[in-house]
C-alpha cells in the first residue's frame, strides 16, 4: 500500500507541474506586459522557444 501512495504522490506533482506550462503558454502575452513571472524561471525553455 505504501508503494502504491507513493506513486500517487508522484503523478499528482507531475499533474500539477503539467498543468503550470499549459495556462503560462496562453498568459504568455500576459506576463510579458507584466515581466518574467517565477514559474518561468523554472521553464525558461518555452521562453527560448
């Protein structure tokens, strides 16, 4: 069971880091007016792009 727990763990943070990129994409024209937020600093990749 704990096994099983932990791999929960593991998909709920993939979940959430999945989901960060998505609506940073579509705000991309937001932030930029407003600057390089935080969350891009982890994902400076897109920024390149």
């Amino acid at each position: 069971l704990y096994e099983e727990r932990e791999d929960g763990d593991v998909v709920n943070c993939q979940n959430q880091r999945a989901a960060s990129p998505e609506p940073s994409r579509v705000s991309l024209k937001s932030d930029e007016s407003m600057g390089v937020p935080i969350a891009f600093s982890d994902k400076t990749v897109p920024f390149n792009h």
